[in-house]
C-alpha cells in the first residue's frame, strides 16, 4: 500500500518474534524484567525492548535481528553511521531491488480459510 510512496514508509520490525524468556541464575524466569502483574514489562524489561526496537529500526531490511538476548548492555545500542545515516526502510534498504512494482496478486490463504480458523478456534477455546 505505501511502498510507491516516497514521503512514507512501513517497516515490520521483528525483534521480539524469536525472544524467549529470560532467565536469572538458577535457570528461573528473571522476574525483574515484568511489572508486579507478570504480565507487563517493568522500567528493565521497556528499556531492553526498546533498545532492540532501536536496533531494529537501524538495520536494514531482510537483516533485521529476529530476536532481544536481554543482556541489559547499553553497548549493544546501535547508531547511525555514514554509510546509513537513515532508518532502514524497504527502499533506501535496495531490498528486492527497490524496484517497487505493486501488481495484484493471488493471496496466499483465502479469506475464508481465515474465518474457518478462526471459528474452529474459538470452539476448540470454549470446549
């Protein structure tokens, strides 16, 4: 939708998709990363994601990591250099060869295989 647009980009940064857990000395979850829910991040763990939503937005397309090793190392931040002195986006990133032609294309799962899934899944859910 906006990859013909010279003024806008949009760029899925996936530096949580392969995180797991992270864990304290004794192999148990670090609870000092959560909020005293469990549920959300505490002032530690916001400062470890946004560093890598930082490092992500620096690294170009298809190079992205994929994943945050909370090490709670401020050397690990990433900074512009010369040679990338933008955030990374599809374009300025030459992925797929910047030539962006938007044809229509056959979606790979129809939309009602959507909504069956999500049905079956809601019932799998309830039973």
């Amino acid at each position: 939708r906006y990859e013909k647009r010279q003024d806008f980009a949009v760029v899925m940064q996936p530096f949580f998709r392969n995180t797991l857990l992270p864990l304290d000395g004794t192999s148990k979850p670090d609870l000092s990363f959560f909020a005293a829910d469990c549920f959300h991040f505490s002032a530690r763990g916001y400062a470890e994601m946004a560093t890598a939503l930082w490092n992500n937005m620096l690294e170009p397309v298809g190079e992205k990591q994929t994943y945050n090793n909370f090490t709670h190392d401020r050397t690990k931040l990433k900074c512009p250099n010369l040679e990338s002195p933008f955030l990374s986006t599809t374009r300025n990133s030459g992925f797929r060869n910047a030539d962006l032609s938007l044809e229509e294309t056959e979606p790979l799962v129809p939309y009602w295989a959507v909504i069956v899934a999500a049905v079956a899944g809601v019932l799998a859910g309830s039973l």
